[in-house]
C-alpha cells in the first residue's frame, strides 16, 4: 500500500480556512458571552452547543477506545458518508467504489456530489471479499463503502477481508458499522486503526444505543482525516439537547445490555417461528437486529402485511434479493403479532 493523505485531499479543501468561533478560540471559563448574537435570557437552549458536545465527545471516545482527535460527530452517520466524498472526492472526476445490494445512500450521496459510483454485485450469499474490490478498481477510485454487518442482508464482513483491502488499497476504505452492537462473530474495524491511516469507521448511536430520533453519527479515523472533516464539518452541527439526551442514555449501560439481550433473544423466537412457515423458502444469516426472509411469493406477505398495519421493508427490488422481505426485529408483543399474521396467511 502507498498510502499519502495529502494526495487524497480536494484542492479547494486544502486551502480552506475551517470557521471559527469567538469561543472555539478562547481559552478558559468565560463567564459573559457576548460574542455569538444569541438572546441573552436564560433558557435551555438560548446557547449554541458548548460543553455538552465536548463531554460527549469524551464519553465516546473512551466508549470506543479512542482518543478525542480520532472521533468526528455528526448528525447522523449519512452527514460522515456527505462529509467524505466532499473531501476527498473531486467531483466529476474521482469515483468511489460501493457493493448490492447495500446501505442505498452511499450511492446517494456519490450522486448528490457528482462522484462517479460503481456498484459490484456481492458474492453467493451476499459475501464480501477484498479481491472482489481490489479486482475493480479504476485510477479515479478514491473510497470503498463496505456496510458490515450489511444493510440489507444482515452478514458481518470479515476483519480478515477488510485488512487484505487495507493493506492493498491507496485510498480510503470507510467501514459502515451501524449494526456492529448486535454482532457475536465480528470485531470491529476499530482493531486495525492503528495499523493501517487508511481506514475511517463509521458507527451511529441510532440502532443499539435507541436513539434514531436524536440523530448522533460517528466517524472514527486518524487524527489527520478528522483534521480535514473538522475543516468543512457544519458549526454546531450537534444541537445541546441531542447531546444531552445521548449522554443520559450512555449512562445507562444495564439498561443497554438488557435491550441487546432481548433483541437477541427475540431474533432466535422469530427465526424458528419463521421456519415453520409453509411461505417462507429462505432466512438469510444476520449478525444484525433484523432478517432479510426470502418468501415464495413476497409481493402477497407485504400487502397482507400492510393490510393488518405492520410494516416491514420490501428489498425484492434489489440484486439478489427477489421475492424477499427486510424484517426488524421488535419486542415481544411486535413480534407475536407479526407471527400471527404470518401465521394467518400460511394457512
């Protein structure tokens, strides 16, 4: 690998001078401030984010073993996958590099900032390998997303496979690890930060941690690429109450533990209940907290479905994925009746 950050860097961004703030610059314990126009009358909220965002961003970091300057938040993770191919992506000139079926925002946002996006079709079973990647490469290829465990289809990517990448490609590999919680089988990508500068992760508060609503994304890289997103990053692009709402909810780590128990637990009920049903063909292998089911005729199940008003997602558009059905895994109750209308309709 010949790996050179600076080569990656989009010209216009190198020259960027980032936004500063009056309290971005000033050391110490301000006790008036008259710098930023806010109201000046009390409230929760008549300040722009300050030291909430600081210690969450503490809180984070020693949650996921690595040091401040190596964590970006974001709102959400999709504003990450926004802030990368700004970056370091020229449009209409770079391109980047995804696998279907996925997570579809990648492509997304390749098209929203004009980034060429070329998409290969996963292996048998929706396996990933480094060769399958290294294989298709273009001189214009700057970044490879790889969802792990992946959206639609639940499988973990292997550390191995993700390493073999690192070591041979010269741009950056983004790991999206928003299901990584609900895993048994798969490390994190975090493992191998230290070795190889050309690996970003990316992880969200938004699927284990309950807090879809409050919008917290994570993007975990070397000091000097969080230098660079921290250049064109929005100012205050967390506000002071999701802060606070995330730093109550990471408190509670039994309570997090016993959720992700459930799920778990829960996943196995419907996976059984699932096999015994005459309209189900196949259950793809999850490492995530949701199923992608293969149904003889998937089209019928969803709008029987629909009509008992449960909602699950249709994939049976996507490569790979006929006559199939994304099913989250709910509470107990979510998921009995579910089996029941399941049940209704097998007969």
């Amino acid at each position: 690998m010949n790996f050179n950050l600076e080569n990656l860097i989009r010209s216009n961004i190198k020259a960027l001078t980032a936004y500063s703030s009056a309290r971005d610059e000033f050391k110490g314990d301000a006790e008036v401030f008259l710098d930023a126009n806010e109201n000046p009358f009390a409230s929760p909220f008549n300040r722009y984010p300050g030291k909430q965002i600081k210690t969450l961003q503490e809180t984070l970091a020693q949650l996921k073993g690595v040091n401040c300057n190596e964590l970006l938040l974001g709102n959400g993770s999709d504003e990450s996958i926004d802030l990368l191919l700004r970056a370091f992506c020229e449009p209409q000139q770079n391109s980047m590099l995804c696998f279907k079926p996925t997570y579809s925002m990648y492509k997304i946002w390749g098209q929203i900032n004009a980034v060429a996006v070329k998409e290969i079709p996963l292996l048998l079973d929706f396996e990933f390998t480094a060769d399958l990647a290294l294989k298709n490469l273009e001189p214009t290829t700057r970044l490879i997303f790889i969802c792990s465990p992946n959206n639609p289809t639940g499988n973990a990517v292997s550390i191995v496979e993700i390493e073999k990448l690192c070591q041979e490609f010269s741009g950056l590999i983004i790991v999206d690890e928003a299901y990584i919680d609900f895993t048994e089988v798969s490390l994190s990508a975090i493992s191998l930060m230290a070795t190889y500068p050309n690996l970003v992760v990316i992880q969200t508060l938004s699927k284990a941690w309950g807090l879809a609503g409050v919008r917290i994304g994570l993007t975990i890289a070397s000091p000097k690429i969080i230098a660079v997103l921290n250049k064109i990053k929005p100012p205050y692009n967390i506000s002071t109450a999701n802060a606070e709402a995330a730093l109550k909810r990471l408190k509670n780590q039994e309570h997090f533990k016993a959720e992700l128990a459930s799920v778990k637990q829960q996943k196995a009920r419907l996976i059984k209940a699932l096999e015994s049903l005459k309209c189900v063909e196949k259950i793809f292998k999850s490492d995530a907290n949701f199923l992608l089911v293969r149904f003889k005729n998937s089209t019928l199940v969803f709008d029987d479905l629909k009509s008992k008003s449960i909602v699950v997602r249709d994939r049976s558009k996507e490569l790979g994925c006929k006559n199939c059905l994304r099913i989250t895994i709910g509470t107990a109750l979510e998921n009995d009746t579910l089996i029941n209308a399941l049940k209704t309709f097998d007969k």
